[in-house]
C-alpha cells in the first residue's frame, strides 16, 4: 500500500536567495492566473489541460523567466482551481473565477534536487542550495521519518513564503504493508455537528462554538472591507480569507488527531462516520463552510488513521438521529431538542449527539456482522464495549471530561 506524507520544512537563504525566490514566486503566479484569464470567456470556462497548454505555453514562456516544468505546474494548479469552480457552477452553486495571489510555487524532480539537509531550486535566474532549519536528529518528528529515510522517497513540493520566512511543503510516500485490522477489533462511533463538531462513541466531545465564532467574526470583517471597495480592501479581503482558512485547517487538524488518539486509546481499529453526501439537506442549520469543515476533518482524519493502521468508514446516517441506542426505538419524538434525545420507548435518556454516535458505531458493526469473518466485536463506549449481542464485556470506569450513560428510567 502506498502512503503519502507531506513534511513542512523552513530554508534558511541569504538575502540574494530570497530576492531570487520571490522573483520566481511573483512569474509562477503571474503564469498561472494568465492560464486561468486565457480559459475565462466571459460566461465559461476552458478546462482541458490539453488546449490550454495550446492556448498558453508559447506565451508563458516568453513572458517571463520561468523553467519550463514551472509553466506546466502553474497551468495545472490553473486547471485544477478551474475545474473546481465549474463544478461548484454545475451543482448551481455560486463561485468566482479564481485568483492566485498566495506566495506559492511548485516544485518536482525535473526542477529541483532533494536532500536530507537541503534542497537545490530552479529560480528565474539559475538555482539556489536552500539549507533546511530541521530538529534535532535524536527527536522523533517528521523530519527524521520523511526526510532522513530511505524508505520514504521524495516527490515533490511546494514553497511557500508567510510571516517572513521560506517554508518547503515536501512530498513523499513510501511502500507499506496493508494494516491488517484485529479479528477482535472495535469501533469508535463518530457523529458531526453545528453545535458539537464531533462526538465519539465513547462520550468526547469538540464544541464547534470557536469554530463558529470564528467562521462569524470572518464574515462580518469581510463584509466591511468589501462595502469599503478600494484596492487596499480587496487585497485584505484575501488576506482574511488565507488566515481564515488557515486558521480553520489547524483547528480541524487538532480534533482529527484528538481523535485518532481517542481510537487508539479505548482499542479501537475502525473508525464510523455517517455518510457525508448530502448532508446540509440533511442538515437544514449547516452552510457550506459547515460541509467543508465535515469533510476536511473526515480527510483528515483518514489519511492520520492510515500509519496507525486504524481504518476508516462511513455508514448510512438514516435515522441515527432518532433511534435509541438502548432499545432501538425510533421515532422523531425521540429527539425533542437540538441537545436532548429522550427515547419515547424505554425512557432512555442522554445528549442527542452521543446517542447519534453510538448509533453510527452500532450500524457499522451490524453490516459487519452480517458478513463473514473478520468482523470487530463491538462499539467503544465510555463506561465498556457493547458488542452484537448488547452484552457489555468490558465494564470501564467513567473518565473525566466525557458523558456518562444515564440509565434508562
């Protein structure tokens, strides 16, 4: 199986490297917002690789400086953005023409040299050794895994420039065994949310207040700046929208791993979200940043779960809302409040979003054991496992900071 890694690393570079690199970053930019203007025709949108490369190598060459695997990074960063947008128009969805303004450039094989401490970079004028600003050899970090292996092959990257400072985006990947999941594995329910970003099986929860919260303050400093309409609002409106996302991504990033270590802590090889297609209908309080930051932590999640050997899935999220996880009694009466689930059946009574999580462990093991072989024993819950059967195995104690069961009434 192969896995893919990307490893951020600093590059320390003289003054003259730097003014190099930034002159470079400036033409890439300049390429690939070129492509994106030559494929816009007023009312659509050119995305074949093919005819675009027609339509803009032989210009791109002799308008700037740039070596000939650059030009062809930039159109392809230009083609995916583009080809991006025309789908969000196709789902009848609003979306701008993209532009490229963030300080990045790409780099593979052909145009660069990778090493363990440093890496060769093709500029605008000639190359230039960028030395690496790594941890020390002794710690385990990335770096030392990624970068100083000869199992892990580098690919690629991308470099950046933010806050002062170079940073290479390295890729790589490597040839790993299959994880092999436990006969006697165990799932780890997981429900999303507007107000709760996500809760296990086990009864931790995210609060998505900050996330909110900050999707709000974003909005709002937008809205002024763009009322305000100069150019030195518009270029501060993308600015807030690269904190922003930026901002989002590191939090997203720190509930996946909060998870991970959830799931690896209670025993668990498998890993239940619902199905995310569709889900603001099924959702009528979720906008469309509320999906992004579902599926970005569902990607996240996915690809931090697979060097654990951890597996992820997703289950039919029918009716996980309103059925009892006690009983299996389903009815919309169930869940009387946004927080409150209250089975109308057994009196069963708990958060409605760690009621949804078991349930969405508990779907994933009965498909399981509907199979044959291999299938995990049961759904991690905060006070033991519950397997097929309902039997609890495994009677843990309540930990702090987490829901207890409240016992059916």
């Amino acid at each position: 199986m192969e896995v893919r890694r990307t490893v951020p690393v600093k590059l320390d570079v003289t003054d003259e490297q730097a003014d190099l690199l930034h002159e470079t970053i400036d033409e890439f930019l300049w390429a690939a917002n070129y492509v994106v203007d030559s494929a816009w025709d007023g009312e659509w949108a050119e995305t074949r690789s093919s005819v675009l490369h027609e339509m803009t190598y032989d210009e791109v060459r002799e308008q700037t400086r740039l070596h000939s695997n650059h030009v062809q990074s930039a159109r392809n960063r230009a083609v995916d953005a583009l080809k991006s947008v025309v789908a969000e128009w196709k789902n009848g969805e609003y979306a701008s023409i993209p532009t490229f303004s963030s300080p990045f450039c790409e780099y593979n094989q052909r145009n660069a040299t990778f090493h363990d401490d440093h890496a060769v970079l093709s500029t605008v004028d000639g190359r230039v050794t960028a030395e690496y600003v790594l941890p020390d050899k002794t710690r385990d970090t990335p770096h030392s895994k990624h970068l100083r292996s000869e199992r892990w092959e580098t690919t690629g990257a991308t470099l950046h420039y933010r806050r002062g400072d170079f940073y290479l985006h390295v890729r790589t990947k490597a040839d790993v065994d299959d994880p092999k999941p436990a006969e006697n594995g165990t799932i780890l329910g997981v429900d999303l949310g507007i107000e709760n970003i996500a809760v296990t099986s086990t009864g931790a929860f995210w609060s998505a207040d900050e996330l909110n919260h900050w999707r709000t303050e974003y909005v709002q400093r937008r809205k002024s700046l763009q009322e305000c309409g100069s150019r030195w609002a518009h270029e501060n409106v993308q600015a807030v929208g690269r904190k922003e996302t930026g901002r989002f991504e590191q939090y997203l990033h720190r509930i996946a791993n909060d998870i991970i270590a959830e799931a690896s802590e209670s025993g668990c090889t498998v890993i239940a979200f619902e199905d995310l297609t569709d889900i603001r209908d099924r959702m009528p309080d979720a906008r469309k940043f509320h999906e992004w930051a579902f599926n970005s932590l569902y990607d996240y999640v996915s690809y931090k779960a697979e060097g654990r050997g951890i597996q992820v899935k997703q289950v039919n999220p029918k009716n996980t809302s309103r059925r009892c996880s006690s009983c299996g009694f389903t009815h919309e009466d169930n869940r009387p409040s946004q927080d409150t689930f209250r089975c109308q059946s057994c009196g069963y009574e708990n958060h409605a979003d760690y009621n949804a999580a078991k349930n969405i462990g508990y779907r994933l093991l009965r498909n399981q054991t509907g199979g044959e072989g291999g299938a995990p024993v049961g759904v991690r819950l905060n006070t033991g496992m519950l397997n097929a059967n309902g039997v609890k195995p495994v009677p843990d104690s309540v930990r702090a900071g987490v829901h207890g069961e409240s016992p059916p009434l």
